[in-house]
C-alpha cells in the first residue's frame, strides 16, 4: 500500500462521508471540463474554433461538415468566424427540426442544408425525439421511453463516403459531429475519407446516450488516435490527451473533443 492510500484509509469507503465524496466528484469532474459541452456559447467550442482557424493559416477557405446541426447554433458560430470563407454542408435527419434549420440559415451563401442523416451505412433508421428542435434527437431508444413526449421519426442516412464522392468534394477541413451516440458509426461510414488523409479536423461528443449506444471512449481512441491528436474541450482551452485511460470513460451529460491530424497533406 502506497503512503498516500495508508493515509487516506480511514477515510475511503466510509459510508458517512459518501455525500461529500459524490460533491467532490461532480466538482472535479465539471472543472475537467467532462459534462460541460451542451451549450457552444459556453461549452469552449468558441475556442476550439479559434484554435482550428489558427492551425489553418490564412486559408482562402474553409469546408465543414456539421453533422447533426439541429437548429444552426454551431454554424453560426463558423459563419461568424469565416463568413463568406466558409463552405458550410449542415446535416439534420429530422424533417420539422430542419425546416427551423432552414428558417434560420436557408438564405446564407455558402451553405448547404441536407435534410438527412450520416451513418455506417445507407438506408434508413428511426429517430427518437422530444419534439422539433429537439438536442436529445439520436436513433438510440435507451432512455428516450421515459421521455415525457417520445416521438418517432424514419430518417434517410448516409455515408459520409458516398455523399462526398457523389458531391465531389476531396476533403474537409473540420468534421462536427453532435449525433447523441451515433459518432462512431459516422467516422466508419468515413473510412475511405481517413484513409486518405482527407479529414483535417473531427469535432465528436461523447455524452450519456453512449451508453444507449454501448460506445465507448475507448472505441474513439482506437479508431482516431494513430492518426490524430486527441484533445477534450472544456471552458478556457483545449486539453491534450496523450495516452487513453479507464477514467475516461465519462457518460456525464455532453463532453466534446477535438482531433488534429498530425500529417497534412
């Protein structure tokens, strides 16, 4: 036993002290940033598109796919940052969810709106809401039959391959993606698009629906990390993740990460 646990053993497991410790643990984890990525005027993604923009220099332009757009409130944040630079592709599966979508950014130049989803594969899924407009849309049922309003929706899906051979377009420069436990199924409909080193930057949340899912951090480090550099988002700045370990499996609310291909092409 290390000197520290013998210290600290009149104290660990004490029924008593539980509460304190539970307080303890949400502290920390908040000021980890874990749990904290719901809102983008709050979350740092503000910062994390800083960050992006000054790892792309004084590009002419900037392509982003942003998968699971809801109602817009991210891209606005690119617009706002790149404006007219910035070719914007905005992917929401649900029909009354995208035409606010569409009220707010239909008219924008450079943008194109999808009513439609991204997958593994191509076909169709069912979509489980609380209604238009809806953060917590994902086509996991989990959690959703406690929902007060649970509704269903069959929605068109694709994969990230096949749109962007049948658009043409040969990279993106940052792929967001807020699918509520569906990221990784998306990065594998991109497997062609990684194997070519066509993906710049991915924006991914890991949230509780994950476990609806059953994905795990784990899983997003294998798939991205021998490529990539991996950094979890929180308020004031991003945090480099050197090595995978067990503690971060956190299904607390919503966390976002950042990864940077090392190599550019």
């Amino acid at each position: 036993m290390t000197l520290r646990r013998r210290l600290l053993s009149p104290v660990l497991g004490q029924p008593r002290l539980q509460p304190l410790f539970e307080t303890l643990q949400k502290v920390a984890l908040a000021g980890m940033g874990y749990g904290e990525g719901n809102d983008p005027a709050s979350s740092g993604e503000e910062r994390a598109l800083g960050f992006v923009q000054a790892r792309l220099g004084a590009a002419e332009d900037i392509t982003v796919f942003d998968v699971g757009a809801n109602v817009g409130e991210y891209a606005e944040q690119v617009l706002e940052r790149w404006g007219t630079r910035a070719h914007l592709w905005c992917f929401e599966p649900s029909r009354e969810t995208f035409g606010m979508l569409g009220a707010r950014l239909g008219e924008r130049p450079g943008v194109t709106l999808q009513n439609l989803g991204l997958s593994d594969t191509e076909g169709t899924l069912t979509l489980h809401s609380r209604g238009a407009g809806s953060k917590v849309a994902s086509v996991y049922e989990g959690r959703a039959t406690t929902w007060a309003v649970h509704e269903l929706e069959e929605v068109k899906v694709r994969t990230l391959d096949a749109y962007c051979r049948e658009q043409g377009i040969d990279h993106i420069d940052l792929l967001k993606l807020d699918v509520e436990g569906h990221e990784l199924s998306v990065l594998r409909g991109a497997k062609t698009m990684f194997e070519d080193g066509s993906i710049r930057f991915v924006q991914f949340e890991m949230s509780a629906a994950c476990i609806d899912a059953r994905v795990f951090f784990r899983d997003y480090w294998e798939t991205l990390s021998q490529g990539y550099s991996l950094y979890r988002i929180a308020a004031h700045g991003l945090i480099p993740i050197p090595a995978y370990q067990e503690t971060q499996e956190v299904f607390r609310r919503a966390t976002n990460y950042l990864a940077e291909r090392r190599s550019v092409r």
